[in-house]
C-alpha cells in the first residue's frame, strides 16, 4: 500500500504486483495521509471525542451533576488527544481541537455562544487546561 494523491504515483509494483494506492489510512489507530502532517488523524481524533461524548451526553449535560464533577469525568478529551504527544500538529490542527473542546464544554456547562462567556472562565469552572497546554506538558 502507498500513500499519495492519484497525481504523484500512476501504479507501484513490488515483485511484479501492483501495490494499491491510496490517500490515507490506519496504522496503529492513527490515520496517515497522502499530505503528511496530522490533519487526518486530528479530525479522525476529533470524530472519536464526539462519539464518546455523545454516550456520555445524560450523565455531561445533567443539571444534577456538579460541574467540577462533569470536569473529572470528562474522558472525552483523554480519546479526542491519545496520540497527539506523536502529531506534527499545525495551527489550523491545534484551532480545531480548541473548537470542538469547547463546543463540547459549553454543551455541559449549558451556555451557548451567545453568553459571551470567555474559554478561559468556562475552563475555570470545570477546573480544566487548555487543549493547547495539554499539547504542550
């Protein structure tokens, strides 16, 4: 299997087989692509988060529940981040991750963009760290 845009590599053969190409795939639960860099396994990643925290929605977005408590269970950004200490990770890669972190930290603190409440204070009430800083230790 190679990876690569269909432009760059007509047709590969090792030992007189074709060998398919492709544009991305799966290796070791990261997503490669043709363009390198770790856009596909952020969104691959981002993808992941979303569905645990879809499973976990009653229990993250319960009025009952306190919001440090919400914090601590809060194993969504464990799935949306395994990996990324390995992730060539770009501007445009690290924005993502922060948008949807905090889609999903509004969801649970019941708030909505039009609060015009600051990441930074949402984050303090769920006594959370920044995907960047996260990223970063």
């Amino acid at each position: 299997m190679v990876v690569a845009d269909d432009s760059d590599i007509e047709k590969v053969y090792l030992d007189g087989e074709a060998i398919e190409v492709v544009e991305k795939f799966c290796y070791l639960g990261d997503t490669i692509g043709a363009q390198g860099g770790a856009g596909a396994s952020v969104m691959a990643r981002v993808r992941r988060g979303w569905s645990k925290f879809r499973e976990l929605l009653p229990l993250l977005t319960s009025r009952a529940l306190p919001l440090l408590t919400k914090g601590r269970v809060a194993c969504v950004r464990s799935v949306m981040m395994y990996g990324s200490e390995t992730w060539p990770v770009r501007v445009e890669d690290m924005c993502c991750m922060e948008r949807n972190d905090m889609r999903m930290i509004r969801w649970m603190c019941n708030v909505s963009l039009k609060n015009r409440l600051r990441a930074e204070e949402l984050r303090g009430r769920l006594n959370l760290d920044s995907i960047e800083t996260m990223c970063s230790e």
